[in-house]
C-alpha cells in the first residue's frame, strides 16, 4: 500500500479531538503509522473489522517491551509480570484458572456492596463543595475503583487510604511515584492473602485463593501478581465515569432519554464506553513473523495497535458513528473499549457494574447536576487516554 499516513501524537488536533483526528486518518486508509516514545514507529490499524482480527490473531502478540517498566528493587520485578504480558499455554492456564471470578454474573453479585460505597463518597460532596461546585474526578470518581478493590479483597478499614493513594498513583500515569508506590501495593496484596486465607470470606480475593482447575491452583506469587494486576487495570472506571458524566451533562438530549429509561443502563453504558470511553489506542502487540495487511507488509518484530478512538467509530460498524446514543441498545456492544480476543479485558464486567452503579447514583441524587466548567477547558493532553484533569459540577 503507497502513502502510509503518519499520525503526530503530539499534533495538536490528536490532543484535541482525537475521534476526529483519527477517524479522518481510517477514512483515508485502514492501516498508519505512529511514533510512541520509547518505541519508535508503530502500525496502527483504524477500522473496526481489521482491529478485531488483530486483536485475536496469534501472528501478533504482546510482549515485555510493550509495558512500560516502573524502576523498582528486584524483588519486585517477577510480579509486575502479569497476565496481559502472557500469551500461550501460560495465559490460557491463568485466564482459566481466575475467569469464574470475573464472570458478569459475579460482578451482579458485588453490586450490592458497591452501591454503598457509591452513595457514601456522594455522600461526602457537599463537604468537598466551594463556591457552589465540587470537583467530581478528584472526590467521587478517582477515589471509587480503589474503594471497591479493597472492600472485594479485604483491606482493613484503616489501610483504605494508603490503597486510594495506590490508586491516585496508578491513574496519574507511570513515573518516580509509580514505581515508588509498587513495594507498597505488593506487601499490602501478601498481607491481605495471608488474612484471607486465614479468614475467608463472600469477595473476589477468596474467589481466586479457591480457584482451581483440574488439581491446578495459583500459586502465591501468582496470587499476588492478581492483586497487583487488579490495582493497575481496576482504575479504568476512573476515567469512564468521568468522561460518561461529561457527555451526559453535555448532551442534554441523551441525559433525558437516560432519566426515563430509554435503552437502559446497562446499554447506556456501552454505548458510553464505544463513544467516550478513556482507551485511545491499544496496548501494541509484535508481529510474530511477516503479516501482510492490506498489501503491506508488517515485518516480524514490529510494533502494531489498534486505534480504539477509530474503530469505535468506524462507520462500516455502527450507525451514525459520530452520534452520543443511548437508545442503540445492543448495538453499541462491538466496541472495543475492552479489546478483543485472547486478552479482551478480565475485569469488563465489573467495570460495567461499577460505572453503572455510580451513574444510575449521581443522576439520581442530584437531578439538576450540571457542569461548571466546559469538558474541553479540562481535558488533559494525553495521546493514549482520554481524560480530564479535573471535572468540575454544581451540585445544586
């Protein structure tokens, strides 16, 4: 294929608005290339049927050199590999092994001890209020992923804040205080596996003590490496709610039609997550050996991804792609914002609960809620997530 688009991540439309910026690059060709610090050149595939072959084709496959690696003491090394480094037999024993405890059935079972810690952080608003507004990202939706980690792994009430700062960490990206906060998330996850095994208990940690297959079972390390996977994955509603109650607010329309039910919750929140969800761009595999795509050819070694922010709104797969709605239904459900195939996300499920609880809450708490401050003044320029800084509501 002649004339392979180059797409700037540090452009500024790419900050701006990467749908669009995006989308004009996969109406222009389904394959481009970009540059990622650290990395160098990388295919990105931008429409929705190539991304999903991608993604579940085992010429392309993740590696060490597709994480970032935090600068942290040798002894801590083995457990920040975790399973989405895996491929093979090794990935397919530890998915099957831990999947029971991620099924969507589970996750509608911790709903009823997620609801709680929704309306105790709603609860605590007004208090964060100044001058008629609060912000919504630092006081309910950063602090709520690892509020929920720890009531589904046991952590005493007292070590509950030194697990947000985890979290806190986690969302503000990989850095000096990342890796400074790895020793602490691993000697907190033995601790809280040494207290489950002696007190078992109806949680997700117990869940994965308890899993086995066929005589097989995880190992300690393994164990502990799942906490600490739950820790760095488990922040991904941060992002989501924050982002939902953005276009909510901003889409007044759709708000309405959320109000009365239209669609449903669960269905809003795949359709928020294909049209604002935070994943920008996935997590690059490497070609295995020589793939040809669309009459070029990914050389072994090469770095490829799928652009989310594209392929969510490929119009080859959804209706009116470009369009916040909530009345899709099921056909909001192709979306990508949790991959596909051998590592499609392990925690979907309970990210879906999670983000619909909290957004069935906050509307219902406080039907006249409303932004103080414009999305676009507080999105933060970040190529790979889809976030703001801050988002700033009036409660009234």
């Amino acid at each position: 294929m002649a004339d392979i688009p180059e797409i700037d991540l540090t452009g500024a439309e790419v900050l701006r608005d990467p749908f669009a910026a995006y989308g004009r690059v996969r109406e222009a060709s389904p394959l481009a290339r970009i540059r990622i610090p650290g990395m160098g050149p990388v295919w990105v595939v931008t429409r929705h049927e190539d991304a999903r072959a991608m993604l579940s084709d085992p010429r392309f496959g993740l590696r060490g050199a597709s994480f970032l690696r935090p600068d942290v003491p040798g002894e801590y090394l083995p457990y920040l590999r975790t399973m989405s480094e895996m491929e093979g037999s090794g990935h397919r024993r530890l998915r099957k092994l831990v999947a029971p405890a991620f099924t969507p059935r589970r996750a509608a079972e911790f709903r009823p001890r997620i609801e709680p810690i929704v309306d105790d952080l709603l609860d605590g608003l007004a208090g964060h209020a100044g001058h008629g507004t609060v912000d919504l990202l630092r006081h309910f939706a950063r602090p709520l992923p690892m509020d929920v980690i720890c009531e589904l792994v046991g952590i005493p009430e007292a070590d509950r804040p030194r697990w947000r700062e985890y979290g806190a960490t986690v969302v503000a990206g990989s850095g000096p205080g990342f890796a400074e906060a790895v020793p602490g998330i691993v000697d907190d996850a033995k601790a809280a596996i040494a207290s489950r095994r002696a007190e078992p208990a109806d949680d997700l940690l117990t869940d994965l003590i308890r899993a086995h297959e066929d005589g097989d079972r995880l190992s300690d390390d393994e164990l502990v490496t799942m906490v600490f996977h739950l820790v760095i994955a488990g922040q991904t509603p941060t992002n989501l709610i924050a982002n939902s109650v953005a276009a909510l607010l901003s889409h007044p329309e759709q708000l309405a039609a959320l109000r009365v039910g239209a669609g449903g919750p669960p269905q809003a929140v795949d359709e928020l997550i294909r049209w604002c969800g935070p994943t920008l761009l996935t997590i690059p595999r490497y070609a295995e050996e020589d793939v040809e795509l669309h009459g070029t050819l990914v050389h072994k070694g090469e770095p490829i991804t799928a652009a989310v922010a594209a392929v969510n709104r490929d119009p080859r797969a959804f209706t009116e792609p470009g369009r916040l709605d909530l009345t899709r239904g099921n056909a909001s459900a192709g979306h990508l914002g949790f991959g596909h195939g051998p590592h499609f996300c392990l925690g979907a499920s309970l990210a879906r609960v999670q983000t619909e609880v909290a957004l069935t809450a906050i509307l219902r708490r406080f039907p006249s809620l409303s932004l103080a401050t414009p999305a676009e003044d507080v999105r933060a320029p970040d190529p790979g997530t889809w976030r703001l800084t801050e988002l700033p509501v009036t409660l009234r």
